[in-house]
C-alpha cells in the first residue's frame, strides 16, 4: 500500500513540477521584459494563493528528487526488501518536508537580511 501512495505521489508532484515551471517561465519572461513587467510579477507572486502554490510546488521539487534518489537505488538493486522499501518511503517524505522547511527559513532569512 506505502509504495502505490508513493508512486501515485510521485507521479503528482511530477504533473505539478510541469504546472510550477509556467510560473518560473513567467518570472523568467518578466524579469527579461524589464523592471515595471517584472515589478508586476513579483506583486502577483507576493499574492497569499501563489505563495501557497509556490510552496507545494518547492516541496513537490524535494519529494519528486529525493524519490528518484529512491528509485536509482531500486534500479541499482537495493532497497527491495518490505522493511527496507518502508524505511526509504518514510526517509523520502521526511527528507521532503525537512528540506522545503529549510529552504523556506533560507529565503526568509536572505529577505530579512536584505530589507
């Protein structure tokens, strides 16, 4: 059961990896179209809907990577075990939420610094 939640997880983050690389690209294209596009953009992205989406999209980039370190080592063929295949599906998650936590106080912490 653990490893279809986190097949079906992993397929989702992947769908909104895709969707959360639209708004990179139109970040990208703001920031190329000059202060006032870009200005607008980063007032848009500042919206409490898009940080929330920006967030999910962050954590579902760390699940998604720290999964396909998973996936390698099942392709290297280790990890198949049940217990061993239950371990790395909660070491996946955690690290997930670990390392979007820290991300989030890194950008906080260059925000307060630069205010």
């Amino acid at each position: 059961m653990y490893t279809m939640v986190l097949s079906i997880s992993h397929r989702i983050t992947g769908i909104f990896l895709s969707a959360g690389l639209v708004l990179f690209v139109y970040w990208l294209g703001a920031l190329a179209s000059g202060a006032a596009a870009y200005g607008a953009a980063v007032e848009r992205l500042r919206s409490p809907l898009m940080q929330l989406l920006l967030l999910g999209w962050l954590f579902s980039f760390f699940f998604h990577l720290a999964n396909g370190i998973r996936h390698l080592a099942w392709d290297c063929g280790f990890g198949y075990e049940r217990r061993q295949a239950r371990a790395s599906g909660w070491a996946v998650f955690i690290a997930a939420v670990l390392l979007t936590l820290l991300c989030v106080a890194w950008v906080l912490r260059m925000q307060g610094a630069s205010a």
